[in-house]
C-alpha cells in the first residue's frame, strides 16, 4: 500500500498506459480522478476499478477544462497529492508530410495539457504542502525516431518542461520527473493493428525490432509511476526514467 490515502489525477486514464496506472494506484491504497476526453471509456473504466475511482471528462488543452477538473479533484478528496500527466498521442509524419493542423493538435495535447493541468495543480499542491507531478515522455525525447516528427517534438517538450518546473517547484516541496516509455501495446497499437493489412507481420517487425524482441506492456510502465509518485523516489527530481527494453541503450 505505497500510495495508501493519497490522492491522485490522472489524465488519460481510461485506456492504456494511463488505465493501467490507475489500476495499480488503487491496488496501492490511492483514490483517483480518471480523467479523460473520452468520458465513456473513462466511467466503464471507473466500474471496473471500483469505488476508490470517479470519472472525469477532461480535454487537456482546454484551460478551463483542465482548471474544472483540479476544482473537481479539491471537491472530491480536499487535497491533491499526484498528478500524472499522461494524456497524449501521436501521429505519422515528418516536417514536409504532416500538417499544420496535427502538429498544433499534437503540441496542444502533448506539451500544453501538461502546462494547463499543471498550472492548475500546483496551487493546490501547495495548500496541502507538497505534491508530486510525474508527466509522461517518450524515450524518443533521447533517440531520433523516423516519420513523427511532430510527436518527438513534444515529448522532447515535455522532458525540457520536467526539468524546469521541478526547479520552479522544488521550495514548493512539488517534486516533477518523467516517465520515458519506448514502444508499448496500448490502445493506440490496438487500432493501428486493425488498420493495417497485415497485424501478424506488423507485431512480427515491431516485436523483431525491439532488443528484448518484445513491446512493453502497460503494466510495465505502471510501476515506473508508482515508483516515482511514491516516496520511494523521495530524492528524484526533474529527472527521466527510461523504461523501453533497452531501445535507447541500443
Ligand atoms: N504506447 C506507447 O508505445 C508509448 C510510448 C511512449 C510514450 N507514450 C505516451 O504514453 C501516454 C499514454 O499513451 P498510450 O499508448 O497509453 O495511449 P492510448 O491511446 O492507449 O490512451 C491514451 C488515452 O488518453 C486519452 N486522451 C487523448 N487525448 C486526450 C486529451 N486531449 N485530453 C484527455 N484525454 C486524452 C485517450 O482518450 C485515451 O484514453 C501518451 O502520452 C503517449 O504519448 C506511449
């Protein structure tokens, strides 16, 4: 019970990386706001964790939305302890191929909804006398990655905003750091492999191209956050851990 009477948010909760965190916080004693754009998914995924969860719909590039959902989290709990900024998405593409368009939406969900709901977190933090804000990276924030450049963009972004605001917030008794995913099967992956004509061979070559000769699972990268949201990691700040099967050491 690691996380026991804690009380955390977070975003993008309702599938992948993001559910499988809550999963495991609630398995660790905290209480959480699954919030997501897709409120839907986010209440079917609150029925199946149970009563320490509650739903929230939240767009992360909205400031008012974001700012709503931190209101709902003091409402719900009176205090807020860990924000997990895990909201995000990517898309194919480099500087010529992708538009205008998508990498506005991309910068606004990836970089933006980490500012916004941090922005709106952190005061709260500070009234209950600390917190801690793990945002979700990529390992390609280190390594080059081929056709997302929009995506790598961001989450370079995001690791250079980890950075700094756990410097704006260390006398805040805020500690930020990062988790660093490589390739993981998530939702995302789920709809890739219905879309293309061949999802046995394209699991072949993503799995061949990893040197674990596998794709993490979201559990994997669940544990990365607990670790860093507990006080385990009482001494980590602004600091990135990579979790990708060795993809970066490659
Ligand atoms: N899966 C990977 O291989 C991988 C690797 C590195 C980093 N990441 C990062 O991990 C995070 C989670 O990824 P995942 O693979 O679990 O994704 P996913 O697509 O399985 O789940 C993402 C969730 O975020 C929600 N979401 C998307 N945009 C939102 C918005 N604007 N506001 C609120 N909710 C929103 C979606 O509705 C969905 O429920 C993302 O930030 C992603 O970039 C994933």
């Amino acid at each position: 019970m690691r996380l026991k009477d804690k009380t955390a948010v977070i975003t993008g909760a309702a599938a992948g990386i993001g559910r499988a965190t809550a999963a495991l916080f609630v398995r660790e004693g905290a209480r959480v706001i699954v919030a997501d754009q897709n409120f839907e998914a986010a209440q079917k995924t609150c029925d199946e964790l149970g009563q320490a969860t509650s739903p929230f719909a939240c767009d992360v590039s909205v400031a008012a939305q974001c700012e709503l959902l931190m209101r709902a989290a003091e409402a719900r709990f009176g205090r807020l302890d860990i924000l997990i900024n895990n909201a995000g998405f990517g898309a194919l593409g480099n500087v010529v191929t992708t538009d205008e368009a998508v990498l506005d939406r991309i910068l606004a969900v990836n970089v933006k909804g980490v500012f916004l709901c941090s922005k709106y977190a952190v005061p709260l933090m500070k009234k209950g006398g600390g917190g801690v804000i793990v945002n979700t990276a990529s390992n390609t924030a280190s390594i080059g990655l081929k056709d997302r450049a929009a995506y790598v963009a961001s989450k370079g972004a995001v690791a250079a905003l980890t950075r700094s605001m756990a410097l704006d917030h260390v006398a805040d008794n805020i500690r930020v750091n990062c988790v660093a995913p490589g390739v993981t099967m998530s939702s995302y992956f789920d709809k890739m492999l219905r879309e293309v004509p061949d999802p046995a061979e394209f699991r072949r070559v993503l799995d061949a191209r990893q040197p674990m000769r596998r794709t993490g699972k979201p559990e994997e990268i669940a544990y990365a956050f607990l670790y860093l949201a507990s006080s385990e990691s009482s001494f980590a700040t602004g600091s990135m851990l990579t979790v990708d099967g060795g993809a970066t050491a490659e």
